[in-house]
C-alpha cells in the first residue's frame, strides 16, 4: 500500500472499502439486504485524535492497517490515485476485525 | 461457542439474537405484536468501555455469555461466520436475564 | 409475587401494570381519555441506578414493591412468566403512591 | 385540603387547577383566546427536588399551598379522589401568586 | 405602576407591552411587516435569576422599570388586573433601552 | 455615526447593514444568488458579552465601527431611529472587514 | 496570492476552492456524483480559533497556504476581490492534502 498523501483532522480516518467479493476471506460477512449494512475497509490513515477540553487529544482505537466494520452512510465519499475511500469519524467505526 | 474474531469499540456489544422458539426456556417471552418489541440474546463480544471525560473507560455491565433484552431498532445486523448478529451500544442493552 | 430472574441495566425499573379496574383502590384513578394518560403500576426489579460522572451510580428513589404512576408511552413492552411487564427508566416514573 | 397520598419524584409537583371562574379572584386572568394559555393552580404535593450533579438534590422554589400559574400543555393529567390534577416539573412552573 | 402581585421563577421576567403607537417616543420603532418582528415593553416583575450548578443564582442584568426590546413569539400571555403581560426568560430579551 | 440608545444583552450585537452598493468598495462582494448569502454591516452596539459557567463575561471580538460579515437570515431586524438594523449574537457573525 | 483584507471569528477558515479540473494535480480527485461531495480548496485566511471553557482559544489545526478537503454543504459562500470563496468552520474540514 503506497504512502498516503492526505492528513485527516481530528478523529477522522480515511477507510478503503473491502469489495464485497473478499468479504467472506475472515469468516464476516456483512448482509441484511443492501439497506443500511455496515460494510468493512482497510485504515489507510488516520488524524491526530479528537481534541480534548483539556487541550490534549484523544488516543484513537485504530491503526493504519486494520480492517474495520463501520456504518455504510457514515462519513463522506473521497477518491485517492483512482482508488474510492471514505472519510470517516472514529464513532463511525463499529468493530476491528481481528 | 468458537472465539469470536470480532473487536467493538468503545461501549459497543456484539450480541448474537436467540430464535424466538426458545425465548420461553427461561420464563421470559417478548411479545406486544410484531412491532417495536424487545429481543433476547446472548453477548458474544464486548468493547473496552465508552471512553470517559477522565480518559479512563468505563466499566460494561455485561461480558461474553450474558443473557439480554435488547431494543429491536437499535445498533447494526452483520454476518459473522455465517451467523446473523448485532452490534448494540450498551445503552440499547435494557435487561439481563439471570 | 415470584422472585424475578431480570436485571434491569442502569436507571431501568421493570413495573407490571395495575388493572384498571383496581386503579380506584388507593383513590387514584387515571381518567383523561385515553390518549397519553399516565398509568399506575407495582415495581418488580429495579437496575444498580445510573452512572454517574464521577463512576458511581446514582441511588434509585423507587424500590421492588413500590406501586407508581408512569406515562403510557415511555419503556418497553415484555412478558415474564407469562405477565405483561413494561422496562421504564426512573425518568419516566412520575410519583408514588403512598 | 386532606392529605395527598402521592409523593412526586425529582422536581416533580401536583397541581390542582383552579376553576376559570374564580381565576379573577386574585386580580390576575388567564385569557389569550384559548390557545396555549398558561393556567393557575394550587400544588397539592412536591418532589424531593431534581439530582444535580453532585448528589445533592435542589431545592423546590414552591411549596404546598402556593398559587401557580403554569403552561397549559405541560405535564401529565391524573385523577386522584376524584379531583383532576397535574403532575408538572418545577421548570413549567411560569410564577407563583403572592 | 401598581406593586405586582405576581412573582416569576428562575430567570422569568413580567413585561407589559409598550403599545405600537408609544413605540417611536425613544426614536426605536419595530417593523419588519408583522412577522416575527421584535417587541418593546416595560418589566414589570423580575424572578430570582436562574439556578446555577454552583447552587446560585444568575444575577438578571434586567430589573423593575426598564424597557425591553424582546422577540414576539417568546414566552406566554397572561392578564394581570386587566392588563395584557407577557412572562419570559432573560434571554429572550434581546436589547435595552437606555 | 450618532450615539445609540439600545443595549444588547449578552453576546448581542447591533449591526447596521451596508448596501448592497455599497459592499464593492472594499473589494469584498457578496453573490451566490439571493438564497442564504451572508451580508455586510457596520457594528452600532454591542453587549457585554455572554456570560460564561465562571460568572465572568466572555469578551467579544467585535467592537462598534467594525465592518462585518453575517449570515442573512440570523438575529433579528429593528428600526432604531428611522434605520433599518439587525440585533445578532456574536455566533452569527462570520468575519470582521479589516 | 495577495494578502486578504477578511478576519474570519473563532474557529473560522476562509478557503479559496480549486477548480474541478486542477484536482487530479495531487492525486486526489473528488467523485461520487455530484451529490455531497467533498471539495478541494486553499485556505486563505483563518480565525483566531475557537473560545474554549478555559477562556483560551483553541489552535487552528490549517494555516494558511494549506490545501484542504471540505464537505461541499458546509460554510457560506462570499466572493472577495472578485474570487469565490467560502466561509468554513475547521470542523467542516475533512483533511489536508500534504
């Protein structure tokens, strides 16, 4: 995965959706109909943290490389060197897949 | 039940539904019609606590193998090893069963 | 009344529903129509109480036994052991009867 | 007035409404067409006051036998021996009688 | 002005409305067609100030006499003595004027 | 520019809107149709400031004679001396003209 | 780029966005329909960041020069020395392009 050149603020993280093919690789898949299922990504990169009142930030739960679950209709859509990803909260993250 | 390769974050809880047939086994039924009733369920995985103010986290009132009501509308349906489940906060939590 | 195998999460009571026809024992009727007038039950389990900031739990005011007055619409409906029962928050609990 | 066998929880507070005819009586009317006109009443029982944070509960600006004059569509209606009356919170309280 | 018999809660203020003639007599006139436009009146009762988490009172930065410029859909009508009055909260004051 | 009669309360602030004539002059225009475009002032009158959990008043970044940038449709319009005004609150107000 | 004569408040950020075209110059581009995508823009101009409990003021987390991605409906158009620009707030600034 080559380095990338986008630097999310806050607790933001950038995911890149795992095609629904490869789903099943870890045993998950994500079902439901195609209304409102969470889907799952790889961390690409993630911000410094939220900004506490105490002036510090929060540590964030993920990593860059992790495969996480989250929320299909959270975040907002971006495409990095031809390659579709998501900007995303932490909260939208629901799980890491381990 | 196998070791489940699922991480929530935060307060999140994986809960995997018991079928309504066996709802009876403890005493315990849900009914009210179809509509907005609770689900029983057994708790699979559980994240490390809601982050608090403090910066500690704090401590979930359930762990793996618990029994529980839970809202039917709240959290998320995923697939896990092809088992339906659902991933809840544990405010959508509202009983156990002891 | 039975011992009851439910435990109510944080702030949750579980309260079975007075019949209407006994609501004028105590000289409280709940008239008003029928629309969102409040309703008189017994409490039968009681939650540890909410979490507070500070990490401890904040000491319910109703105890098992209790009977109070709640509104029509807060809480869930569930059956337990055959009785209809309604999973309210302490919130939603307006007085007690005395 | 008999002693009220309701104890109202938090800052909750049980109002007798007095009739629109003797509403002239203290030199204040409660007119404004219909439509969401404030009412006045007596209180005929008082909560222990809300929880703050601290753990300590505050203290309840009115008492029984003050005259109030409170929001008509705050609250909930209930009947008790046989008088209708409202169970409000301290907050849909708009002033007290002198 | 005769004394009021009426005594407002937390940070609730009486006003009695300048009446839109009298309106221009400080240079301040309020049109902006009928809607939503602001209007002037005079306090005439004033509560305590709101309650603070500290366990004080909020001091009113509004007294007894002044003239007020406030929003028309705010707060509730009432009639005192046979006068039309308006109770609010401090802030849906908008202005002074001096 | 004459001294004016009205206080605003709190984080209030009274702005006397430019032309929209008027508004090229310092190289700054406001289009994007009519909807929702901001609009530029000058600043007649401010308030105190909001009062802060402290007790102290939080000071305001804008003083009388600043020339400002506001969302249309905050705050609302008065007529102070035959013009024209806005009463908005500090949140309304996007930039300061240097 | 010519210095700007707009002093955004808090934690306001003026961004100047990059045409459609451009956007491929670094890698990124912005797809996804037309619908809720986010943008790409050079910050011009920036608040003195936003008023924290402490009575501080929060540190900006862009300056100047840096090129942001942003949600397309957040902020308020105005145009400065002829140039469309946008309003934002840093929350509404999903990451910076490094």
């Amino acid at each position: 995965m080559a380095k990338m050149n986008l630097r999310p603020l806050d607790d933001r993280i950038v995911v890149e959706p795992v095609e629904a093919e490869e789903t099943t690789a870890g045993g998950i898949v994500l079902p439901d109909s195609a209304r409102e299922k969470p889907q799952r990504g790889t961390v690409v990169a993630v911000g410094p943290g939220k900004m506490l009142d105490s002036g510090n930030r929060g540590e964030l739960s993920v990593t860059v490389g992790d495969v996480v679950i989250y929320g299909k209709y959270g975040g907002s859509n971006i495409e990095v060197d031809g390659r579709e990803m998501k900007i995303l909260r932490e909260s939208d993250i629901l799980a890491k897949v381990l």
